[in-house]
C-alpha cells in the first residue's frame, strides 16, 4: 500500500501519514432498536468500489477529514472537511 | 598477453583498465584482478570455471548470464550470503567465498545426492519420510542442514543504511539507447527526469558491442556510440542520472523504489518509461547447465567489458541473427569457432551465413543442441534435427567439440515492472517473445522490450515514449496505444527469431530451473499428477521460485506446461511477476536506525538519583530509586514524591466542550462543578473500556484532562473525531509535552505543600476531588487531588521548562518531613492496595465496565453517550468473568499475567499482584469466572509449578473507607 493521499488542508501526501478512521456512516439514534446497534457495531457495508471514509492526518495537520477511496484501486477521488453531524 | 591467461589486451570499450590492478580474496587466497572488474570476470580470467554448486543436486555451475540474471554465480561476499558475483566489481581486501559445497566447490561431497535423482522427483518431501514418523524427525535436520544456499553470518556487523526521496515527473528504468534517447527527449521539453541504470555506466548492450551501428548519417561501433550517448547526456538540465542502480518495483501512487548501494530511494514519479531492454535465456537440452555454456551477450560482456576469452573453441547456438554477430565477435578475438548451429530450417540473412563459412566456421541449420557433453566443464556438444520432438535419430546425430557453447536462441524482455504497473503482456509469435499490448495510464516503454532490434527504431522509440509521456503529462489526450500499436508492427518486420522451434529434448539432467534444479522430466510428472496449471505446477515444482525468479526459465516452463496439457502457451499464461524484482536486504528497507526516546523533563534529575529506569512504551521511567519497602514506607507513613509527565493531558476548552465530553464519557461532565475533578471513563459503542483518566473543570468551558501514559494520542483523535463533522464550538490541544507533573503523596503531603504555595491547602477549602490554579514556588500550575495511591496528596501540573527546578524545590521543602522519590514498581504496589485498576493493563480490549467494577461510573441517566446502549443491555445481565481482588492464603508468589485455576481448569488470569506489607501476604487483581466471583471465594494461581490457593477480597486491601484521602 503506497497510494497517496490528498489532505485538505496540507495537499497530497504519503498516506503512512495518516490513521484510517472507518466507513463514513451515521451513529444510531439513542432509542434505536437493538439490531441498529448491532449492525452499526459489528457489521461494516466494505464497499468494492468508492467508499466514503475518514481519515486522520497523524503527521501533519491532525484533522480529520473525509476521503472518497475505490477500495479497488486506491485511488481518491476526493477528500474534504466533514460537514454534517453524525 | 597479460599473465592471466585468457585476458585481451587493452580496447576502449573495455570496463576494465589494465593499468590498475587490484587484489582481493577468493577462499582466503589472494587474486590479482584489473580495476573494473567484477568478482566473477576476475575468476574467470584466472581460470576458474566452476562458480557454485546447484540448490539440490549440487552440480558444478559456471558464468551463465554475466547481468545478474541467473543463479550460477552466487556467492558469500564480504560476509553476506547469496551475492551475484558478476555484480560486484572488485575492491581492495574483498572478500570472496563459495557457498553451498563441500569440502569445496571444485569438489563437491555433496554431489552424491544426485546419485539419489530417483528417491528424489518432483514433490518428493510430500511423499516420503513421513510413515513411521520417527522418519521425519530424522530426516528433517539433514535436509535442513542441506537446503539454502548461503548462511547468514551472525558475527556479520551491522551495517548503516540511508533513506532518501525523489520526485520526478518522469522516471526512465534502463539507460540503453533508447532510455538515454527517452531521457534526452524528455528532459528537454521541460520535464524534471530521473534515469535509472543498473550497470555501472550507461549504454546498454551497445557498450560491448563492436558491431558498426549507422547513427547520424556515420558508421559507429556500439561502444562507441554507448560513450557518445552517454557523454551527450551529461549537463542536461532537469536529468539526473543514478548507475548501479536498480529500481525494483512499482506500487502504487507512483512509487518506484531505486535500489543503490546502501541507500534506498523512494522515488515518487507522475510518469514511468520503462526500456529495461531483454535478457537472454537458455533452451533445455541435456546438461544445459554445464560451466561453459553461456549465453552469448555472456561471452561478448567478457570479452568487449572485461578483456577476456570465454574460451578457445567456441560452439555458437542460435536462433536468430545476433548468434552471427557473437560468432563474429569470437572470430575477432582469435577465438575458433568449431560450429555455428542454427535452429532455424531458413537463415534470415544467409550473406552473414556465408561470410562466415568463408572465414572457415561451418553454418549448420536446422539443427539443435541435444546435449552438453562434459564432466565439469563443456568439452563438446551433440547437435540433432531440430524437426525432432522426442525421440532422437541417433544416425543424423553430430558431435562437435567446444570448451564454450554461445547460445542465443530466446529473449525475453525486462518487463517485471511493466507487469506490476497494471501492464499487459501478450506474446507475439512473429516477435519471438512476450511484449506489452496494453500499458496502464501513464506508463510507456521503448527498446527492445518492445521488440525491437534495430538501433534507429530503438532509438525512435525512446523518443515515441518519451513524447507521449509528455503529453500524458500535460494531460493532453495521449496517442500513445496507436503508436505502441506501430511499434509493435515494426518490432514483427524486424523479427529474425523463430519462435517455438526448439523443443526441449527429452530424457533426464535437462533444466529448466537451474535455480531450483528441476528438469523437464520433473514437470511433466508435475502435470500428470495433477498440477496442470502453471500456477499449481509452479509451487509444486518450485520453478521460478529460486533467485532468478523465473528470468531463467518462465518460458521454458510454461512451453513444456502448454505441451503437456495439449494447450496453446497463451492459453496458459505466465505466472505474476511480484516485488522487488532483485534482492533487496532488510536493512536497505528499514533505513537508518532510529529509536525514538520519551524522556520527561525531570529525567536528569531520576538519573542522578538511580540507575534502574524502565521502559514504558516510548517512555523512560525511574523503576524505584533505593527500594520498594523504602518508598513504601516512606509514602505511606511520611510523604513521596514521583513523576507522573508520562500522562497524557488535553486542555478542552469552548462553549460547547462540557457536550463534547458528556457524549464521550460515561459520566456527567456539564454538569461537574468548577474547581472540582472527576474520575473518567470513556468507552466505544460496544461498551468496552477505551481508556480513563481525571477530568478537571477549570472554568464553565475549560476543562483539563489527564489520560493513562501512552495513550493520550488514541484519545486526543478520539475526540477531534467525534467533534468534527458537528458544528459544536470545541478546541482540543495536546499539552502531553508542554506539562510536566508531579504527585506529592501522604500524610505530610500538606505541609510540605504550604511551605511553597500561597493557596489555602486546608479541608473546606481544598477538598478531596477538588482542583485549583495557583502558583507553586512562583510557577503557575494548576493542582488535583487526587488520591490513586491511597494516601492525601496533589497532583501537580505545570509547564514542563520548570520540570528539574520544582523537583528540586519539593524535595527541599521535604526534607524535615522524610519525603523521598518513589518510582513507578513502589506506585504499583500502592495503588493495587487500594484495588485501582490500570486500564490497559488490569483490564483489556473487550473489559466492560459492569465486569471491571467501575459500574459506578455509568451514569445511564445520562441521555446519550457512546457506549450507552451496550451498557443498559449489560447491566441487564451479568458478564461471563469479573475483576476481583483477591488476597493469597498461604504461601506462593503470584506474578502478573499467571493462570487462574478452578477444579484442574484454567479459569481466569491474575493481572496485577504484589507484595502488601499492610497485610503481610501476596494481594492483586485478577478475572475469574462471575460464579466463582463472590467475596470469600477460593480459586488457585499457578506458580513455580504448583497451584497455590487464593481467596477472593470485595473491599480494597489498604483503607477501604478512603479515609486517609479525606
């Protein structure tokens, strides 16, 4: 794994600066059934193709930002600063 | 003639200069070499032929490939097993061995085995030695002893190894007329250019030919034009050039690592063209493996690079027309040349055929080498029909004697790197060898991995490459397909190879791996066992797995696969050529040695005062600084003073902070006091524990948090992440660094304090929990108490440049009162007195707060936190283990980490557990099952062998009303 990784705040780099944070997707409501949690815990949609995910830039700026990756190839297609609440 | 007896007298186009002479050490004798030579072209013009002994048979092997291609020249150099020999050049006090041999390799013991070829077939250890099993056992250490090659030294001295980083728009691998060309063109146009050549000068395969070359309207020997490129190249802006380098791989994000020397370079690059050129390889014929059967750009690197005869009488082996031109070669170095034998049924150029049967060499076509004839050198060759398949009419047989076979009937081209980029190969029959048909975005070849043969396409190539990289460059749409396409269409008029018209002879000692030692016999027994496809019979048979990694024999292998399954060789493709394509050493790949240190900074301060410090992760720690019962005592009945820097500290600070740590923590934070500090648990949505720590609230929107040592970088990214993505106004900063702190605990704790602070220290107005900004000896830190080892005390933080002076000030301040340091084993044993877990350590990745005893810290009327849900559903229902303490009964020394036992079974473990001189016996921590879990229950521990018995303790061991703290 050597792709490179654009951080919106610092530019492409080598993506061994950063910390993959997980899939891109919503916390459950408090009051949601059981099966929600489950699946939200255990359960991950790993995506062949462009998944939305975070990433942490460790060796740089220390943000998080969100990161479009097709899992296939890794290439990013975008990355940009979250905007909407979990 | 010079005194070594084979060596040329001096050329321009030699490598070596005859001037200079060089001594190094060939199994502990001395050799006189030319500078410029390698280790293996040394040996030979002194005589040697025989280089090494073959991975299985041990049979006597010579200079096969003389570039790095084959296995046959491996040996132990300077100390380092399993190094080409014809890739090292020669310098002062070198030193050589053979490997793999014995008593030598000139003769062999070992050589027996291949008496045993029988008990030996392809696969053998999956069927042999296993049945009675006592067999095995036997067996297994001999064989060991005998696999590998080399032996790694264990007395070898480490060595120091560099990194460094390049970025390029354009990377060019070989430095070959047409790289050199890709390079120029591209360099020009403006691109930054890297040029990668892994011999030690550029030039490629002209740099040892003396055939004329047109090139600009002149007639040029090769050599010539190698140093007129070469030259043309130096001084051009933006081009950088690296020789005895190897670029060994291509992985993504356009990395493409260059191997040279000790150093490793990573090379990030927009483009690659990769004009790696061909190697050549041998056919399979039996004993095709003897010393003296080379390859023939071999013989011409030996004598046009090296000033040296391969030999006396030479047999040529073609299949194409640059056979002609090594029969040439020879002819103009006095070399006789006994036969020239073409494979081929029509000779391409017969003008070339009939000069040199005017020069007195015999041109036989249609014939084939059936067999090496030799002991351990070639001292002639069997030549048959080529028509033949199998079976030989001995009636049309010749004989023809030879001390060197020059065989040039099959290239293949360098294309690992192509294939690893995502390239398609396809092979072309008109050709002669695989080539690309479809390159990745971005990626671009030239020369004669294309194909090509002649120099003024190759040279066109290079540019046709280099230009369309360019374009690629510019992000203008590339016509690069169409003109591969023409290339490609060029390379097939050029062809003068046959392809497919030598089929391996039958019967035994014929090989395709020399690797790997495994015959053509081997395989086709592979596939009718089953291992009928290319990658199955591969790792069946281990071909192409040896050091040549299939340069050698990928073609040979998978034509006898294709024959033995009826099947056309496209149709069962060649196996995938992974990364790194030359030996790369796991030094070169780590890099300098680097271990980073966390030193807090009072260290100097503990190395002044004791010698055992401890590693905790990164950190360094004072273990004890004169002994456990010393500080113990000191703590408990006077006061102490240790440094806590290690742990981690975030300030959260803005309006909606008390939020962001509500939602994170499992208790209340917004609704924490100022001045007051809590104890914090934080946890993942499964409800397991992730860390805890001390929450102070300084203000309405300023909080400080301390996190357990080693773990602060976890949660600092724990937090950003749950505040990014909302609009909630909250700044975290890291200030593990920034602060130093120190806990000042016991009885006289207070005193000491109030002799160098101003602040009121007193019960009402300090309380227990409770946390203050206020200056210590004039600097400005901010105090908690708190009370993790048991006894009345302040942690006390402040900015980390005051770390020796405050040190020095509290110790002061201490002396009428006995306070002494204590180190983290003494702090250990304390706060296990008191039953305080250390996350992390007493608790693990799937610990609950309900199992771990903290279920005092949910607070589930709390509405939301992560962990929430998992915990209401826990607290529901009991776990399956609990932490409990547990104090021994009698005897028996439990360690961190020894088996819990109940009835004979391992039942839990103990995680912590220590000497207690408050209650005089072995207490600690450990998991037992929640049935076994109850105040008074009996368990065992397992130490020194035995089980010893232990009863489970509800309450803390020291002070369990918490009344010291108060």
């Amino acid at each position: 794994m050597s792709f490179l990784m654009p951080c919106p705040n610092c530019g492409t780099r080598s993506v061994y600066e950063f910390r993959f944070g997980g899939e891109f997707r919503r916390r459950p409501d408090p009051g949601a059934p059981d099966s929600d949690w489950v699946d939200y815990v255990y359960n991950r949609a790993n995506i062949n193709g462009v998944q939305k995910e975070w990433w942490y830039h460790r060796d740089g700026c220390e943000k998080w930002f969100v990161a479009e990756r097709d899992t296939t190839c890794n290439m990013v297609n975008a990355s940009y600063w979250p905007y909407e609440s979990l | 003639m010079t005194n070594d007896g084979d060596r040329l007298s001096a050329h321009s186009s030699h490598q070596v200069s005859q001037e200079r002479r060089v001594t190094f050490y060939f199994q502990g004798r001395p050799v006189g070499a030319l500078s410029g030579d390698t280790v293996a072209s040394a040996l030979f013009a002194q005589g040697r032929r025989v280089f090494s002994r073959s991975f299985k048979y041990h049979r006597p092997r010579g200079l096969l490939c003389c570039s790095g291609d084959c296995p046959n020249c491996l040996m132990e150099i300077d100390g380092k097993p399993n190094i080409r020999a014809c890739r090292v050049q020669v310098r002062p006090g070198l030193h050589a061995r053979a490997q793999h041999a014995w008593p030598s390799v000139d003769h062999d013991f070992l050589r027996v085995i291949e008496r045993f070829e029988r008990l030996l077939p392809i696969g053998f250890y999956y069927k042999t030695l296993y049945k009675p099993q006592l067999l095995w056992k036997i067996a297994e250490p001999i064989i060991r002893k005998l696999a590998g090659l080399g032996r790694v030294s264990k007395q070898a001295p480490s060595e120091e190894y560099e990194h460094r980083y390049e970025f390029v728009d354009v990377i060019v691998i070989g430095g070959g007329p047409a790289g050199i060309e890709a390079a120029k063109v591209a360099a020009s146009s403006g691109a930054s250019v890297l040029l990668v050549e892994n011999e030690p000068q550029l030039g490629g395969h002209l740099r040892y030919e003396t055939k004329l070359y047109p090139y600009e309207e002149l007639e040029r020997p090769g050599y010539e034009l190698a140093h007129m490129m070469n030259s043309a190249l130096q001084n051009t802006a933006d081009l950088s050039i690296l020789t005895d380098a190897t670029a060994f791989g291509s992985y993504e994000g356009g990395l493409v690592p260059v191997l040279q020397g000790r150093t490793l370079i990573h090379v990030r690059t927009r483009a690659m063209i990769v004009a790696a050129g061909c190697h050549q390889y041998l056919p399979v014929f039996r004993n095709n493996d003897l010393p003296g059967v080379m390859l023939s750009r071999s013989a011409l690197r030996l004598m046009n690079l090296f000033a040296i005869r391969p030999g006396k009488r030479a047999a040529v082996y073609t299949a194409n027309d640059q056979g002609y031109e090594a029969a040439f070669e020879c002819l103009r170095h006095n070399i006789e040349v006994a036969a020239l034998i073409d494979a081929r049924k029509h000779v391409h150029r017969p003008e070339r055929a009939f000069d040199l049967q005017l020069r007195g060499v015999p041109v036989i076509s249609g014939m084939k080498i059936i067999e090496a004839c030799g002991s351990r050198a070639v001292c002639a060759v069997k030549i048959a029909s080529a028509e033949d398949s199998t079976r030989v009419d001995s009636s049309h047989q010749q004989t023809i004697k030879c001390d060197v076979v020059l065989v040039s009937t099959g290239s293949q081209g360098n294309s690992a790197l192509l294939l690893q980029a995502g390239c398609q190969l396809g092979l072309d029959k008109q050709i002669g060898q695989p080539v690309p048909v479809r390159l990745a975005p971005g990626v671009f070849a030239a020369g004669e991995i294309l194909g090509l043969r002649s120099l003024p396409s190759i040279i066109r190539s290079g540019q046709a490459a280099a230009q369309s990289a360019i374009q690629y460059l510019k992000l203008e749409t590339v016509s690069w397909q169409d003109e591969l396409d023409g290339l490609l269409a060029q390379a097939r008029q050029q062809s003068n190879a046959s392809f497919g018209s030598i089929r391996p002879t039958g019967g035994t000692k014929n090989f395709v791996c020399l690797c790997e030692d495994v015959t053509q016999m081997d395989l086709e027994q592979g596939v009718e066992e089953g291992f009928d496809e290319i990658e199955t019979l591969k790792r069946y048979s281990t071909v192409s797995m040896g050091p040549c990694q299939g340069r050698m024999c990928a073609r040979n292998s998978t034509e006898i696969c294709a024959q033995a399954t009826n099947r056309d060789f496209g149709a069962v493709g060649m196996t995938t050529a992974r990364p790194p394509i030359c030996p790369v050493p796991l030094g070169v790949l780590a890099g300098p040695e680097f271990h980073p240190v966390k030193r807090t900074s009072l260290h100097y301060k503990h190395l002044a005062s004791t010698n055992k410090i401890m590693d905790m992760g990164l950190w360094k720690r004072p273990f004890v600084y004169t002994t456990v019962a010393e500080e113990y005592d000191a703590v408990r009945n006077h006061a102490g003073l240790i440094d806590v820097s290690t742990l981690g500290k975030l300030f959260v600070r803005g309006k909606d902070s008390p939020v962001l740590l509500d939602k994170l923590y499992t208790h209340w934070f917004s609704k924490l006091a100022v001045g007051r500090t809590r104890y914090g648990l934080m946890c993942d949505d499964s409800g397991t524990i992730l860390d805890d720590g001390t929450v102070a609230r300084l203000s309405d929107d300023r909080y400080y948090v301390t996190t357990s040592t080693g773990n602060i970088d976890f949660v600092e990214q724990w937090m950003k992440w749950w505040a990014a993505g909302t609009n909630w106004c909250v700044h975290i900063v890291n200030v593990t660094s920034g602060m130093a702190a120190v806990n000042l605990a016991g009885p006289k704790a207070r005193e000491i304090l109030a002799k160098v602070t101003p602040l009121d220290l007193s019960g009402p107005a300090f309380p227990y929990m409770a946390c203050r900004e206020a200056r210590v000896a004039e600097v400005p830190a901010l105090l908690l108490r708190v009370g993790f080892v048991g006894e009345i005390g302040w942690e006390i933080h402040f900015p980390a440049d005051y770390g020796e002076y405050l040190w020095d000030v509290l110790l002061d301040a201490g002396r009428d009162y006995h306070l002494k340091p204590f180190g983290v084993e003494t702090q250990r044993l304390l706060r296990l007195e008191k039953k305080h877990i250390i996350v992390g350590h007493d608790t693990d990745a799937l610990s609950n707060p309900y199992d771990s005893d903290l279920q005092w810290v949910v607070k589930l009327d709390k509405p939301d936190f992560i962990g929430r849900h998992a915990h209401e559903k826990m607290r529901a229902q009991s776990g399956k283990n609990r932490l409990v303490g547990f104090q021994c009964v009698n005897g028996g020394q439990p360690d961190d980490g020894c088996a819990v036992v109940i009835r004979g079974k391992l039942a839990g473990r103990v995680t912590s557990a220590r000497f207690s001189p408050k209650l005089n016996k072995y207490v600690g921590l450990a998991w037992l099952p929640t049935e076994h879990s109850r105040s008074g229950s009996e368990f065992g521990f397992y130490a020194d062998g035995i089980v010893h018995p232990a009863v489970v303790v509800d309450e803390p061991f020291y002070d369990p009303e918490g009344n010291r703290l108060k």
